[in-house]
C-alpha cells in the first residue's frame, strides 16, 4: 500500500469515529433497536486502465448485500455490511483472443461500516429519506483462465484489497413494526456503485 493510501484509509476511519460520536451521545431514553436485511440489485463497475489489449466492456452486473445494524435514535443509525457486487466483464481488441478467452473479468466484493442520517424523521413518517457516510474494503480478484502457460495473452491484475471513502442516499418504508424496505444508491470508489431494492426486519 502506497502512502496515499495510507493517508486516505486513516481519514477515512478518523471521519467514520467523528460521525459515531454525536449518534452515540443521542438521547439516552431512546430505545435502540438492532436489525437486519438483504437487498438485491444492479452495480455499475469499471475498473480503470488497460492490459494487454483488455479493458472494459461489460460494467453493469447484478449483485446482492447482506447486513445488519442498529438504530440509535430516530435520526441515527448504523449498518455492517457484505457485498457482492458481480464481475466487470473483459474484451480484448483482437477478436481472436476474445473469443478464445470470454469470460475474463474482475470480482467486486465490499465490506462496509455506514452511517445513516435520518434528517427529517419522525415518528409517525412512513417513508424517511437518508444520507449514508462511511468507509469500506473493496477486494477485487481476476476471474480469469490463466493456467501459467498462457498468462502473457490474458490479463494482468493482482489481488487487491483497499480503503475508500462511501456515500449515498437512500429511502425507507416502515412496512409493520417489525418489518421496512429500502431503496438505495450506494458508492464505494470511482469505479463502483451500487442501485439495490432490500427489504429488513428487526431482532
């Protein structure tokens, strides 16, 4: 890991502490209530550059997250998340080396700490709209038919596990007391997003 990064991933976790603080001193009457949920949906991922004639031609696949969380108040909450966000699919320039080749690709898996500010909620809101704010582990892994005979042919990409910064925006359905659906938008480095429908239940 390059300084930068470094750099990047202790902000990161400094602004995550900061955004802690204040939910953690909320009204000590409110009850927490702990969560779960699974959403479904469509990423948007691109790895940047090129390698050996490959890039880019397939970013958009379908991925899935599972989570859980806790609401510290009304305003407030907090989610742990995984996801699995697809493969962005590879194509070459030469046509030959595609075709004998089709299923190159990079994996996306996240694993993210957020949190969920509630500006207008209320207690009697049905839907809530939020913002998200927050840090997550992005690992991309080739998938790839590299055997180590025809490795000079096919892609070249390491393992790679890194720090980012993540944002979105997100609506909630109070379905029951027991029971909500969310629609987000979630963004994890400038080369992955993620569109999902979900639906959670509280413990």
């Amino acid at each position: 890991m390059v300084p930068s990064k470094i750099i990047q991933s202790l902000v990161g976790a400094l602004v995550l502490i900061g955004l802690l603080q204040p939910a953690v001193k909320a009204d000590s009457e409110s009850e927490t209530k702990w969560y779960w949920g699974i959403g479904y949906g469509v990423s948007d991922i691109d790895p940047k550059g090129e390698a050996a004639g490959w890039r880019t031609n397939d970013s958009s696949d379908n991925g899935y997250k599972l989570y859980a969380g806790v609401d510290i108040d009304p305003s407030w909450s907090f989610d742990f998340s995984y996801y699995d966000l697809g493969t962005a699919g590879l194509g070459n320039e030469d046509p030959n080396l595609e075709q004998q080749y089709p299923n190159e690709g990079i994996n996306y898996r996240v694993i993210s700490g957020i949190i969920n500010y509630f500006p207008w909620s209320k207690e009697d809101n049905a839907i809530d709209v939020y913002g998200k704010l927050g840090v997550s582990a992005i690992r991309n892994t080739a998938n790839t038919a590299a055997d180590g005979t025809n490795d000079m042919l096919l892609p070249s990409y390491e393992e790679e596990t890194s720090l980012q910064f993540a944002f979105g925006l997100g609506l909630k359905w109070d379905l029951s007391e027991n029971f909500f659906m969310r629609a987000e938008m979630e963004r994890f480095a400038s080369d992955a997003q993620f569109y999902s429908l979900q639906i959670g239940g509280y413990f």
